[in-house]
C-alpha cells in the first residue's frame, strides 16, 4: 500500500515496487478537488493552469495513464493539495482516513518527507503514526525532491564529493521528527535499463507536471535520479 502525497509520487518514487508481480494499491493523500478553495494555487498558475478543479481532474486522468503501465489503478482522499490551502489539515483525520481505507494488516510505504514538502511532511507523519499504533509502515525517499541535491554516494556506488553531501539535507528536513535514517538499513533498489526506460515512459505521462519538475529538480536530465529508489523499513 504505497501512500502517495500527490498524483505521481508513487511513481515517480517507487516504479520497482509497482512493477513487481506482488498487489499493490496506491492512495493518494492529498488527492481531493479544490472546489472553492482558498489557497493561493501558485503551483498551478506556474504550470499554466487557470482552472484549479480542472487542473486537478487532469492530474487525476495523468496519473491513471502512468499506473496502466503496471495494471494499477489509484485511490484518491479527499483532501486539498497544500496550494489550495491557507493552512494545514490536522493530522488525526488523515490517519483515520488512511486508516480506513487500507487493511489493517497491509504493509504501508509512506514518503520521508525529505524536501521539506508540507505535505510530503504530513504524510510522513502520518506513516509514523500509524507505525506507532502497530501497522507495518516503511518511509521511501520521495523523488524528485529527496534528490535535489543528488543521491549519497552509498546509493550509487559513485565517489564522495568533499564538498556535497546530500544526507545534510536530509536532516535538515528530518529535524525533531524522530525519525533517524542513519539508525536504520536503507534498501536501495538500481532499476535495469529496460524498467527504467518504462519509468521514464510513465513519468512522461504527468505532461502537466514534468515541465516544472524538470526545471527544479533535473530528474530526466540527470539519469540517476530516477534509476535509483530508496526505503528503510521501520523497525
């Protein structure tokens, strides 16, 4: 059960898990229409969208088309993308609607939250949360943003940069969370060339989507960070 902040994260994050031959469902959280909505939609207006609701239906109809590649078909919540909000859902009802929506002995994989996105955050918590009341819960680098600043050198096998070091990043964003990757055995999956072109094919579904990604986060140009994806499994 991959819990997905927005349509694409799930495939952007984990394409390994969705193409295996095991079920997997995919939830995503922040999934609702933003029917009169009081945020200031600033990531629709910079993807060229006027219409929020209609953006939304379309983002909807994009991550549909990605997920048919692997026999999927996502579940949306209905709460608002952080955009159409002037603030933040608490976070009891986003565990009680998670809750419900999945068995309760069904193994969940929530996004780390390692950009700092709020509602990659709130996901993140909400994965915690559910770890702490007994569920099976394991936290994945959530792409493109955990890779703004590359991959650890211990993901792709390449030589430290003396002056880079992606993991500082991190923890900048995992501060006061409790959750301490360093404690944890990361399992770092490299995709075979013939399942990342999929991945990259899937991706290119989110046409919405991709042009802004590109700019912030470079994932198509730089092959990397999309052949590698990352989970630590909570113990």
């Amino acid at each position: 059960m991959i819990l997905s902040p927005h349509p694409d994260d799930a495939v952007l994050s984990l394409w390994h898990v969705l193409a295996a031959p095991e079920p997997v469902r995919v939830i995503n959280v922040f999934g609702g229409s933003p029917v009169g909505h009081s945020g200031d939609a600033w990531w629709d207006r910079l993807t060229g969208a006027e219409d929020s609701v209609a953006r939304v239906r379309d983002r909807h109809a994009e991550d549909r088309a990605a997920l048919a590649a692997v026999a999927c078909e996502p579940e949306d919540l209905d709460f608002i993308d952080g955009q159409y909000r002037d603030g933040d859902p608490g976070l009891e009802p986003i565990v009680e609607a998670i809750a419900a929506a999945v068995p309760a002995d069904a193994p969940l994989l929530a996004a780390a939250g390692l950009g700092g996105h709020r509602d990659h955050v709130l996901v993140r918590a909400a994965g915690l949360a559910l770890h702490a009341a007994g569920r099976p819960v394991t936290v994945y680098a959530d792409v493109p943003h955990a890779t703004r600043f590359g991959w650890p050198p211990w993901v792709t096998g390449d030589p430290a940069d003396p002056h880079l070091d992606p993991e500082a990043f991190w923890s900048q964003h995992l501060r006061d969370t409790g959750l301490d990757l360093a404690a944890l055995s990361p399992d770092v999956h490299e995709l075979e060339p013939f399942e990342l072109e999929r991945k990259r094919a899937a991706v290119q579904e989110y046409r919405t989507q991709v042009p802004a990604l590109e700019w912030e986060f470079g994932m198509l140009a730089r092959p990397e960070v999309l052949r590698y994806e990352v989970l630590w499994p909570l113990s």
